[in-house]
C-alpha cells in the first residue's frame, strides 16, 4: 500500500514541476516579446532619424554649403518635412538661401523643394511603421493577461503613449497641427465658421 502512495505522490510533484515550468516558460516568452517589440521600435526611430539626416545631406550637396550652415539646413529639413511644401514650402526654402548668402534661383529652389518631397515621402513611411510597431506593442502590453505579467516583472521600459501616456517616439508634427489635435479645432486654410458669399 505504502508503494502505491509513493507513486501517486510522485506523480503529482511531478505534474507540479511541469506546470511550474510552463508556466516560467510562458512568462519569459511574454518578457521576450516585449524586449522584441522595444528593439524593433527603437530600430524604427534610428531608421526615421536616418531619413532626415541624409535628406538635410543631400540638400547640402545640392547647394553646396559650407559646414557653418548645415544646421540651418537641418532646421529647414525638418520644418519642411512637417509642414507640406506648395507655395509656403517653395517660399520657406527661397528665404532660407537668402538668409544663408547663397544665390537663389528657381531651379534650385525646385530641385531643394524636390528633393524634401521625396524625402518626405520616405520619412512619411518611415513614421508609418513607427506607429504600427508602437500600436502592436501597446496592444500587447494592454491585454490580459500579458498586461500583468509585465507589470509585475517590470519588462516595458520605453514610454511609447500606452494608454494615452508618455510618447518619447512621438511623430513629428508642427505647431499648428499640435495646437489643431489639442483644441479640437482645425487652424486649416478654410474657416467654416464664414458663410459662404451669396
């Protein structure tokens, strides 16, 4: 009788053991999930950074500037790529060679304005990814039982606007469009609040 009981006794620590083992098993693959996530979105902001720090190279070589004035290349760059460029864009550069003594012409304004636009296109890709590897990542961390696990290990690190908290990886957005979002009001070209002339 003693023997069966030894059995059964073994048996159930041995199911214990197993349970306590998957279960470690699963709590390392939610904190490697969360550890895959963050190093894809991480590599996603270098990639974004990347685009407009060749684009502001480009510019440079297309003007043909000297290195004092390669950071106001990059500010131009950059509030170009926030803002669309149409006839604004094509001023804003204008001014921008003008402010930095270098001879404007239509055509190179052209080809800058081009040359922001292709970049922009890129960098627009580029923030698209960004936003579809941070919202998988918030979806991940938000669900149940994940959400849990994480807390109480301490996995997620980077502040990517879970639950409309801390963003460090933000898109880039101008002043207007921030205002816009935060108002609830749009600062566009068209007041609606203007009747239309009869």
């Amino acid at each position: 009788m003693k023997s069966k009981q030894g059995g059964f006794i073994s048996v159930g620590a041995m199911v214990a053991i197993g349970l306590v083992i998957a279960l470690g098993l699963w709590v390392v693959s939610i904190n490697n999930t969360v550890v895959r996530q963050e190093a894809g979105i991480v590599g996603a902001n270098k990639s974004r950074q990347a685009v407009l720090s060749n684009l502001s190279q480009k510019v440079q070589e297309a003007i043909g500037v000297q290195d004092m004035n390669v950071e106001n290349i990059r500010k131009t760059v950059n509030e170009q790529i926030k803002l669309r460029s149409g006839a604004e864009g094509m001023k804003a550069t204008v001014l921008f060679l003008r402010e930095n003594n270098i001879p404007a012409s239509q055509e190179l304004a052209m080809k800058i304005v081009n040359l922001i636009d292709q970049g922009r296109d890129k960098f627009t890709h580029e923030e698209k990814l960004m936003t579809d590897r941070k919202t998988a990542a918030c979806m991940y961390r938000r669900t149940f039982p994940n959400k849990q696990v994480i807390a109480i290990m301490g996995s997620a690190e980077l502040e990517i606007g879970c639950g409309d908290g801390p963003d460090k990886y933000a898109p880039l957005m101008n002043e207007r469009t921030a205002t816009s979002f935060e108002t609830g009001k749009d600062q566009g070209l068209y007041d609606m609040s203007k009747k239309p002339a009869q």
